[in-house]
C-alpha cells in the first residue's frame, strides 16, 4: 500500500489564461513526489497544462470548483477526505470537470463505484509513465480508460465488471477505506496513535478522526473491541 507523506496546503489559486488549446489539468495527491512526477511527466507532454495541486481530498474539491479544469487526476487513498468522496462532492457542484482517479491498489466494487459516481477513467501509479498521456486524450475524447484500456462503451464494462465481482467474492469490510484497514491493521499489533501517525506520516488528530470512523462503521466502542471484531470478522490476517 502507497504511503502518505504530510504536506503544506496549497493554496487555491484563480483561474488563469491558458494557453492555447492546452489540457488544463489539476493533480490532487497527498504524497508531493507523485504529483511532482506526474506534473514532470505533462510538463513534456505537448498539450497538457497543470493549472494546479492538492495535498487531500477538500483541497481538491476547492481547486476543482475554483480552476474548472479539463480534468482532475484525483488519488484515491486522500487524506481528509478520501477520492470517492471528494468525487461525489465535485460531480454534484461541477459534473463538467472529468476525473480520473490515481490509484497504487483498488478493487472491483471500488472501480464500479467509481464509475457510477462520474469517474472517466482509473489509472494505476505503477503504469503511470505508460498509461497517463494516453488515458488522458481518451477521456478527453469522450471515452473511458479502464485497465489500462480504451473503452467506448461503458454500460458494457461496467457489466463485465460486476460479473467479474459476483463471480469473485471480496473481503467484506464494512465501509472501510484503505487507509482505514491499515489503522485497523496497526491497532491488532498494539500500536499506540503516536505510532500510527508516525507510520503513515500524518497527525494524531488524523489517526483519532480515522479512529472515532471506525468504530462507527464497526460498531465498536474501544481498541480492544475493533481489535477482537477486525480479527473475527478477518479484516486482518496474520500474513498481512
């Protein structure tokens, strides 16, 4: 699982004049080296213009409502606010800006709830250098990019997709995003919140908010609790 550096906020910039017929694009990742990386790649890219960045999931809200971008490339595992529900809130205040979502892992139900909510594309941080130029003038073409391919017809894709659910059942998880799986994860070895925060980089008021979430999605009240429900309920192994 990608981890998460801490950033500055950056700021929200207005809307500048764009060169001409270039592909205004905003990068919202909490880790800086990738959006660096991505922005790099574009910058050499003819046609692409990143307009601006965002370090968590309200940030990106802002800088999509305010910069209107042509598209938004949008992490899924954010802080503050994950990408599924940073997405939800941009579609329903400016479905115009087409998302594509920047993901290290994701499920199917996760990639088809994606493209319910309004996502034009997924791309994988690991084919990132491959796949983005061509996903991007995709999307901007109309279609969709979806595993690392075109696609025109998205009713049958997204048909494909959830027999390929039915057919594969998926670790139940209650509603937990990754990154709260990964503090589940953490409190069954014992670890305190200091330790959490210290792991993936981010404050004790983040792990504590991912905490009080947790235990009302699993209807736990203590750490001991989540621990025994996370172990029986096999939201974490052994292995893992």
């Amino acid at each position: 699982m990608l981890k998460t550096a801490s950033a500055e906020k950056t700021p929200v910039r207005r809307k500048a004049a764009p060169a001409a017929g270039s592909i205004r694009i905003v990068v919202a990742d909490d880790h800086p080296v990738v959006r660096f990386g991505v922005k790099n790649m574009l910058m050499n890219e003819p046609g692409f213009e990143v307009v601006g960045e965002a370090e968590d999931g309200d940030v990106a809200i802002q800088q999509a409502l305010e910069l209107e971008p042509d598209i938004l490339l949008l992490d899924l595992n954010m802080p503050r606010l994950p990408g599924l529900e940073a997405m939800r809130a941009i579609m329903t205040k400016s479905p115009r800006v087409k998302i594509i979502l920047l993901t290290a892992t994701i499920s199917t139900q996760q990639i088809i709830e994606a493209l319910q909510i309004g996502a034009r594309g997924i791309v994988l941080k690991d084919a990132v250098s491959g796949d983005l130029s061509e996903a991007l003038r995709a999307v901007l073409s109309g279609d969709y990019w979806i595993g690392g391919e075109r696609v025109a017809n998205l009713l049958k894709a997204l048909h494909e997709l959830m027999q390929k659910a039915a057919q594969v059942p998926e670790r139940k998880t209650y509603g937990l995003t990754p990154r709260e799986l990964e503090v589940v994860q953490c409190i069954v070895e014992g670890c305190s919140n200091k330790d959490v925060a210290k792991q993936f980089t981010i404050s004790e008021e983040t792990v504590k908010r991912h905490l009080s979430n947790i235990f009302d999605k699993t209807g736990v009240s203590t750490r001991l609790e989540l621990a025994l429900f996370a172990i029986a309920h096999k939201l974490v192994t052994p292995d893992e």
